[in-house]
C-alpha cells in the first residue's frame, strides 16, 4: 500500500487556495492586457515617444511577472507536489507580487501625476499623490525584501504586516486621489461642454479612469483586509496573495 502524505501543518493548511487564484487570475487579465496593448499600438501610433515607451516596459514587466507567478505555480504545486514545506516558501513570490506590483503602479501613478499637473497646474495635490506612489513603492520593495529574507510564510513577522499596511493604504489613497482629481479636471474641460461627439467621448474616458482606479483602490483594500484581520492574516492563510 502507498504510503499517505502527511497532513498539514496547521500554518500551511490554508495558504494554497489564495496563490493558486491569484495565479489563475493572473493569466486571464494578462491576455486582456495582451489585447489592450495591441489596440494602443495599433490605435495610437503617433503618441508621446517616452509615454509608447511607458507602455512597452508596463507590458514587459507585466509579461515578466505573470511567468514567474506561473513559475510560483509549479514550485508549490508541481515540483513540491507531496512536499508541505514547498508550500509555505516564497520562492520568486516576493519579487512577482509586491515588488514588480509597486514598480508597475509606481510608472502608471507617476503618468497621472503628469497628466494632473499638465490639466492644473496644481503643485500641493500633484504633490500629494507623488508622495502616496512613492509610499506605496517603498511598502512594496519592504514587505518583498523582509519576506524573501524570512524565505517562508510560517516565519511572518510584524514588520511584514506594517509594510504591507503601508503598501496597501498608499495605493488606496494614490488611486483614490487619481481618480477624483482626474474627474473634477474633465468634468470641468471646456470639451465635455462643446456640442458633437467629444461630450460621449469625454463620458467614457471619465468612466474608464474612476472604473479603472477604483479597482485599483479596492484591490489594495483586499490586501489591507487580509493582512489585518485575524482569522485570515498571515501566517495562518496566504489570502493576501491573490489580490
């Protein structure tokens, strides 16, 4: 008769269903990102040369991240098949969740603090918005450094729960403050009033960027709550993950 595996440890009984959705997910929004990148290439060719060049480097870190995320995928639950302790290492995890997802909020953060300052002129909330990315990027790289220096789940500490506090409130509050800066600027264009197509066009740009930023926002509230609430904070689950 086959031997049986072992049963879980108690700490790592219940981290395995947040990475394996998270790294489903992830596969299936980046073939929406794939999608979207080829209409902006092919829609848009005569844009800014370093905003094209943005872009680029967003979909290639993008791409970065989802293989490793898939790379992730097969050390838990391929190559550590029967294996609990493969379980609860982080392997490239630390570097593909918090530190390439500041990296790629930071640059898109950043693109908005530019089109806000150029629609305003305003210094203090173009500031402000400037110090929440930068606040989310160091939450980020400080939770990812702390975590693949403790090199698995069961051994999350404190400092890991205020980085990632950090990390998380910033993004919130950096998307939030996008959001409602960027819709007050179009909502008062002189575009949005002149008669013809622009008003419909100008609807549904305000649409997309209080849609596309209010996920943002409450995607970062996903991690906070995970992170915060007992019954599921680390070490006891790996929640936090998916998000």
């Amino acid at each position: 008769m086959a031997e049986s595996l072992p049963p879980l440890p108690p700490h790592l009984a219940s981290i395995t269903g947040g990475p394996f959705l998270g790294i489903f997910l992830n596969g299936y929004f980046f073939g929406l990102l794939t999608l979207q990148y080829y209409h902006y290439n092919s829609t848009f060719p005569n844009d800014l040369r370093w905003l094209r060049s943005l872009v680029h480097i967003q979909f290639l870190l993008e791409a970065a991240q989802t293989v490793m995320t898939v790379a992730d995928g097969f050390h838990w639950f391929v190559f550590g098949y029967g294996d609990v302790r493969k379980l609860g290492e982080y392997n490239l995890a630390n570097i593909d969740s918090p530190i390439m997802c500041s990296v790629i909020a930071l640059i898109s953060q950043g693109v908005y603090c530019w089109r806000i300052y150029r629609l305003s002129r305003w210094k203090v909330p173009t500031l402000i918005i400037a110090l929440t990315a930068c606040g989310q990027a160091v939450g980020g790289f400080g939770i990812g450094i702390v975590n693949q220096q403790l090199g698995s789940i069961g051994n999350w500490n404190e400092k890991s729960n205020i980085f990632t506090i950090m990390w998380s409130v910033s993004s919130a509050v950096a998307d939030t403050l996008i959001a409602c800066s960027m819709t007050y600027l179009l909502l008062s264009s002189k575009p949005f009033n002149s008669p013809g197509r622009r008003p419909t066009m100008m609807t549904r740009l305000i649409r997309l960027i209080i849609e596309t930023n209010a996920a943002s926002a409450l995607v970062a509230m996903a991690v906070l709550l995970c992170t915060i609430i007992p019954s599921i904070a680390p070490p006891k689950t790996s929640y936090f993950l998916c998000p």
